[in-house]
C-alpha cells in the first residue's frame, strides 16, 4: 500500500494527450481505424505526449445502436476476442517504437474454452498500454446504459445490456509509469461512486473513452445541454477528487446518428485545460503536473480526515430510491 504522503516528490510530470475520433462507419474495416488511430498516436507523440487517451469501442463503429439478432455476426464484425489481434497490432507496434502509452476501449470477447466457468462472456473493455506494448492493466465497464430489449418506435437503439455482461474487475488503479491511474468508460463517469472508488485507492488520473449520442434516446433534451452535463461532470468530478481526468470522445455523424466531441483534460483544480472543438480526428495535449492534486488530497479532499463512511451505508445497500421520511417512524 502507498503512504499518500510520500508521493509528494516535486515535479512529476506526465504530457497526456486525449485523440478524438472521428465517425468510424459501419462499413469501415478495422484496419482502417487502427490506421487512423496509429497516425493520431504519432501526431500525439510528435507534440511531447507520452500516454495517449483514445476513445470507447474505438476500433468500430458504435454498434449498440443497431438491434442484431445474429449473434455469430455481431461477434465477427465487431468483437476482439484476442488483444492485440491482427488488425490492433500495428498499434501496439507504433507505440512501442515511439515509447508511448495508451488507453483504448474495445468490444472483449472473452471465448467459452478461456473462460472460467466455460461461458463465452462479451464486455465493454478498456486496456492500459504500457509504453514497451505491454498490456497493463484492464477493466471492464461497470455502468451500462440503454436497454436489452428490442425499441422499434425509437430513432435509434443503445443496446449495451444485450451486447455485454456488467464488467467484473472493480474498479482498479493502476501503477503507470510516473502516476496512479483508474480507467472508466463513458457512461461511468455520470457516477460519483466509480470516481470515488478510484480515488480511494489514490488515483492521480481517471481516463475515460466515449460515445456520447447528441440526441437523447428517450426524451427531447437540447444537445448543448448535454454537453454542458458532460463538462459540469467532468470538472465536479475532477475537483472532487482531486485528480486529473483526461476524456477522448468517439464523435460525429456515425451512418446519420451524431455523437459529441468535446474530448477535454481537466486538472484536479476542476478546470479544462485543453478541449476539442471539432467532430473529427483530433488530438490534444497537456502537460499534467501529478502533483496538482496534492494540496487537494491534503486538505479540503483528505479522505482520511474528512469523510463518514459510517453515514453513507445506503450508497451501497440500496440500489434505487425509496422514500423514507425521517418524521415517518
Ligand atoms: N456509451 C455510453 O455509455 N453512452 C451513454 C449514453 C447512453 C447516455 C453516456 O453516458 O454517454
């Protein structure tokens, strides 16, 4: 276990970059993608960044928006059932041989004769990349959003509950080359409880990839509010738990159905410090000092100090609302 006060060392740094992706097409292969995220790996690693943030499912296109009754289809077109694989290696490579790590979500297949319980299970993965293309660390989405049944009436399906099972990881916090680093995947980071479970493990940098639809499946909601929610999540959750939080979007019109960009890095302070502004390919970089958190963690967010978890039961007693007024006895 770390003492949280001897990684107070001055001047620990890491330049992260978050690379936006484009629209990936149904029709795109994935050989094209890989391409597209090798050249942004590069562009990222020309500009200084040693650790590069891409998105959720980024080697396809966001397919739980499509209901597929052909199971064997829905695996072959757009499930990884090894990492790297063929198609991912060259990215792996490029890494390696530009000494840079990276985030990267993908559709896991995990097969029935390397599964424990001899099931075929399929999760919402991100992997952690160490800059010798070694694979770190990995978790599985916890917080799946949509529906597993069929919705022929709406404009669009979001289909996470029937494609994957609840990841089964936890949420761990990963030792990355200078810092404590937890990975999340889109719909997380509407959840205090996954930013605060990384926290107390000491996390210094929360990274997250997501497709983020710009219209709201199940009522009218106006984008731009939508993407004010994601920036208002992305600084509360930062500052609240004092750490760096490095978000890469998949973006744009997918076949007709447009998810938001604004891919962002936000220091512990709660402010943005870097942000796309389009909807296409495109990378940004900061230079993170880890110890921006610090004074944070020392103070104001002591964990150690400040928190009553003999207070908080409910948050992991009870799953939904039931209302239980304190004059009802
Ligand atoms: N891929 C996602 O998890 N998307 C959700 C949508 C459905 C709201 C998100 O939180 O962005």
């Amino acid at each position: 276990m770390t003492d949280p006060s001897t990684r107070q060392s001055a001047d620990r740094r890491m330049v992260v970059a978050a690379a936006q992706l484009g629209p990936v097409q149904l029709e795109e292969s994935r050989e094209s993608a890989v391409t597209r995220l090798v050249t942004m790996l590069r562009t990222a690693a020309a500009r200084g960044a040693e650790f590069v943030v891409f998105p959720e499912l980024a080697f396809t296109t966001f397919f739980p928006r499509w209901w597929n009754e052909d199971q064997d289809e829905v695996d072959a077109r757009f499930f990884e059932s090894s990492m790297p694989s063929p198609d991912t290696q060259p990215l792996f490579d490029t890494a390696r041989d530009l000494g840079v790590g990276f985030y990267v979500g993908y559709a896991e297949l995990v097969p029935a004769d390397q599964s424990p319980d001899g099931r075929t299970r399929r999760f919402n993965t991100a992997i952690l990349v160490a800059p010798n293309g070694e694979i770190i660390g990995k978790y599985r989405k916890i917080h799946l959003p949509g529906h597993a049944d069929h919705k022929p009436e709406a404009a669009f399906q979001h289909l996470e509950k029937r494609y994957f099972e609840v990841g089964d990881l936890g949420f761990p916090v990963y030792r990355f080359m200078d810092a404590l680093v937890g990975m999340l995947i889109c719909n997380d980071r509407r959840w205090p409880e996954a930013y605060r479970v990384l926290g107390l493990q000491g996390a210094e940098m929360v990274t997250l990839g997501y497709n983020t639809p710009t219209e709201n499946l199940h009522y009218p909601e106006p984008p731009a509010q939508r993407v004010a929610q994601h920036l208002l999540m992305a600084q509360a959750m930062a500052y609240q738990n004092a750490v760096w939080v490095v978000q890469s979007a998949k973006a744009g019109f997918e076949n007709g159905f447009r998810m938001f960009g604004n891919s962002v890095i936000v220091a512990p302070t709660g402010e943005v410090v870097a942000k796309t502004t389009s909807e296409d390919d495109e990378v940004i970089v900061h230079d993170c000092d880890l110890s921006l958190g610090d004074d944070l963690r020392r103070t104001m967010f002591n964990l150690e100090a400040h928190r009553r978890p003999e207070h908080y039961g409910l948050i992991v007693e009870r799953t939904g609302v039931r209302i239980t007024p304190a004059n009802e006895i």
